[in-house]
C-alpha cells in the first residue's frame, strides 16, 4: 500500500470515528454510553475471536450461541461492533466471511437440535453478511490496481477455506442429520443449503470478475506481464488451497456414495426396485475415478464441473425419503391388518361364547322341561297308586 492511501484510510477511519463518539457523547445518556463502552471493552480484553482472523475450527470452537439463546443479540451486537472497528476494506470482507460462515455453524448446531424454526432468521443473516463483503470487494478494486489484486486474491484464499467449510457442513447434515428430520424440516434444510450455496456462489463470481478486471488494469498499468502476474497468484497458494480443497471433496463424496449404497442395499435385501439409483452410483464411481486423476495431474479447472455433477447424482434423499416413508407405510399396514385380525378374533370368540351360552340355555331349558314333566309323571303316578290298588283288590276278590 502507498504511503498516501495508508494515510488517506487512516484519516477516513478517524473521521467516522470521531462522528461516532461526538454521537454517542452528545445524544446518548450515560448509561448507555457505559453499556457501549463495557461492550467495547468485553470484545477487545476478554474476546480474542474478535481480535484477530479466524479459520472454521477455531470459529465452530469459540461459537456457540444460537437464535434461541437469549444473549445472542448481544452476541450479534458484539459482531458488528467488532466488524466497525476493523480497518480496511480487506480485512472488513475477510471478518464478513468470518460472520457469514458462523450463521453456517449456528444453523448446523439448530438443525443437530431439531430446532429449524429459527433457520429463516439465519438464512438472511448470512445473506447480510454476504452482501457486505461484496460491497467491501467492489471498494478495494478502488485502490492501486496490483495492491488490490493483491487484497482480492487474499479474500479468494479465505473465501476457498469457507467455501470448503459450507460443504462440510452439508455433507455432515447429510449423512447424521437428514435421516431424522420430518418432511416439513427437511424441506426447511434444502431451502437454508441453497439459499447459502447461492450466496457463496455470488461472492465467488464478484471475486473472479474483480480479479480478472484487476489483471487487466495491472497489465496496463504496472506493465505486468502474464507470468508475472501468474507469480502474484502462486504467491498466495490459492491453487494449492483448491487443490486440496478439491481432494477433500472427493473424500466427501466417496462418503456419501458408501452411505447411499448402504441404504440401497438395504433396500435390495427387502425385495424392492433400486435399479435406477445404482446406475446413478454407479456413475459417480466413474466420476469419482476421472476426479482422482485430474486432480493428481493438476487439471483443475474441470475438477469444479465434475464434483458438482456428482454431488448432484448423489443429491437424492427424497428417492430414499420416500422408500423409508413406504418402509413405514408397509409398518403401519400390517399393525392395522394385526389389529383388525385381533378384533376379528375377538368377534368371533365373542359370537362363540355367546353360541355356546344359548346352546347352554336352551339345554338348560330342555332340561328344566324334562325335569317338570318327570315331576309331573310322578305326580301322577302318585295319584294312580290308590285306584290301581282298589282295582287289584277287587279283582283278587272277584276271583
């Protein structure tokens, strides 16, 4: 950076500065300048994470708060205040990617938790965030054209790194989360991953038309030649970085082919069709072969195109959503068919129960019956007893 713009930034940052205070002092009442000031002084004494730049681990380390916690407006808070007090435009994109990549980490830790109401809330933090380092990216092409190459392709070092953390994240959904999330969570997810993919994809698009926008004018201005220029780039190891970022995104993906085919097999040994997602498989087997070559002979401006073709191949968790859902279906119709069969038996042991009790009664009363006219036969015999004797006597007599 030249002596002159050094001074200019610093003269810039003073003013706002000075309007800043000359505000607070002037319109706030005191307690509120202390709140201010005991916040200050919570970030720049007892908050190093603030204090310097930070990689994912160390972000997903010293984080932690999420929307439902109730200090986590006075941790957003926090964040902005930090984010005014960086200088430069440089470091304010890189700390805004800093901030864009923990709303990843919040929504992760919100999702493990089943909490997915709050997702919406994030969504439009990150988007926020996003839009701030691109205005900051536009500001630094403003500057000396090969600093500000410089600037841009260190934005594009850290940009790669968070890129690479947003695709860890969602492979780590994909494989321990999704399975345990309902239709409408789900569905929450997919519209959370695309809209920050889509966010990504933005930065990176205003990085590569900065960057070669800025080759141009260094070229013209600085009389730099290609190879020079080249030098610059290799300086900052961003092929390195996407180099190895690459590789890990092929282990990635061997990831969630061998938890697919899993499932697949799964389903296989259950008698079902999964004909057409092994041939999907199948092809990122192919794919991910090709992948392994290019990126061991350094080819890798095609690399990008093939991860996402197979990311895309292995991006469907509705087919096996929906061979679980008729997993489940399959359940509850056979419960249903065993507690229609236990009422049927029931019926039928009750219908014999109450046979066999009418049958009971009916030869309880065919008894009773016999039993009176048994009664009634001695009755009469009884009463024929003294006529049946007088008759013998007579005829005894008689003879």
């Amino acid at each position: 950076m030249k002596a002159e713009d050094l001074t200019r930034d610093i003269q810039k940052e003073k003013f706002k500065y000075g309007l800043i205070i000359e505000f607070l002092i002037g319109g706030f009442k005191m307690k509120k300048i202390l709140t201010i000031f005991m916040a200050f002084l919570l970030i720049i004494g007892l908050s190093p994470v603030y204090a310097q730049e930070l990689d994912a681990d160390q972000i997903e380390e010293q984080g932690g708060l999420t929307p439902d916690s109730a200090l986590y407006r006075l941790d957003r808070a926090a964040e902005k205040l930090s984010l005014l007090l960086t200088f430069g435009k440089t470091a304010k994109a890189k700390k805004g990617l800093d901030h864009a990549m923990e709303r990843v980490l919040e929504a992760k830790t919100l999702i493990k938790k089943g909490k997915v109401g709050k997702l919406e809330e994030l969504k439009e933090e990150h988007r926020k965030s996003v839009e701030k380092v691109k205005e900051n990216l536009e500001k630094i092409k403003e500057r000396d054209s090969e600093k500000a190459l410089e600037d841009v392709l260190e934005v594009e070092l850290k940009l790669e790194e968070q890129a690479n953390e947003l695709e860890k994240v969602e492979t780590e959904l994909d494989l321990k989360v999704v399975g345990k999330l309902n239709d409408e969570q789900l569905e929450k997810l997919k519209s959370l991953l695309e809209s920050l993919n889509i966010d990504v994809s933005e930065v990176k698009i205003k990085v590569r038309e900065g960057k070669e926008e800025l080759k141009i004018r260094v070229k013209k201005e600085k009389q730099k030649t290609d190879e020079e220029i080249k030098q610059l780039e290799e300086k900052f190891k961003v092929r390195e970085v996407k180099k190895e970022n690459a590789e890990q995104a092929v282990e990635r993906l061997a990831q969630k082919l061998e938890k697919l085919t899993e499932i697949a097999n799964k389903h296989k040994e259950r008698g079902r069709d999964v004909s057409e997602i092994e041939v999907r498989l199948n092809e990122v087997r192919e794919i991910l072969e090709k992948l392994k070559t290019q990126i061991s002979n350094n080819e890798l401006d095609s690399v990008k195109d093939l991860i996402q073709k197979a990311d895309q191949l292995l991006n469907f968790r509705e087919v096996f959503r929906a061979l679980e859902n008729e997993d489940e279906n399959k359940l509850r119709e056979l419960k249903r068919e065993k507690e229609l069969k236990k009422k049927e038996l029931e019926s039928k042991l009750k219908e014999l129960e109450k046979r066999r009790a009418e049958k009971l009664s009916k030869e309880a009363e065919k008894a009773l019956e016999r039993a009176e006219e048994l009664g009634e036969d001695e009755d009469r015999e009884e009463e024929n007893k003294p006529e049946r004797g007088a008759k013998a006597e007579s005829e005894r007599t008689e003879n």
